[in-house]
C-alpha cells in the first residue's frame, strides 16, 4: 500500500467555503473514490490556506487514473478549480505532486 500526502494551497477569500463543500462532499464522488482505490484519504487545511492531503492506495497512478475516467470528478474538478492557488492551467487533482517520504514508523 503506498501512503500518499500531497500539498495545495486554497485561497485565503474562499477557505470557509472550501471547508462547507467538504463538509457535505457528494455520495457519488465519495463512492468513486473508493471505487479507485483511495483509502484513508483525508484532507487537513491551515487558516493560511495550506492543504496537506494523505491517502492510502495500492498504486497513486492507477487511483488517479481511475478518477480522471470518471465523470463525476469531471464535475468535482471544475467547481473546486476556483478555490486553488498556483494550478498553472492544471486542475486540482493533476497538481497533487506527492513528497517524498522521509520517515514512517509503523
């Protein structure tokens, strides 16, 4: 299983609204999710807007993959498009680069 934690930046105007779309984060998108292949995902935001996300897979590719093929992540994608800082014309689920990790005690 590979564990995954990747970094985004929200933009500081839009942070409440960012936590009230996860608050209620759509079923299907939920299921589609799970159905990919992403395990104990979560996502924990900064009050300056620093997004630390960490998932479970057993392949990230192939989970991300899956997503992209799905047309409820279309969707997803384009509504929280806005909310990013520093895209650079990518959405949101192709700027999630993964770090390194360094240390990991099990």
């Amino acid at each position: 299983m590979q564990r995954v934690c990747f970094l985004l930046k929200v933009r500081q105007d839009r942070l409440a609204e960012y936590r009230e779309r996860h608050a209620a984060v759509w079923p299907e998108m939920r299921d589609a999710l799970t159905a990919a292949g992403w395990h104990n995902y979560s996502l924990f935001l900064r009050d300056d807007g620093l997004l630390v996300g960490y998932v479970e897979t057993p392949d990230f590719e192939a989970a991300r993959a899956a997503m992209a093929r799905t047309e409820v992540n279309a969707r997803w994608q384009a509504e929280m498009a806005g909310f990013f800082e520093e895209l650079d014309g990518r959405g949101p689920d192709e700027a999630m680069t993964p770090l390194t990790e360094v240390f990991h005690l099990a």
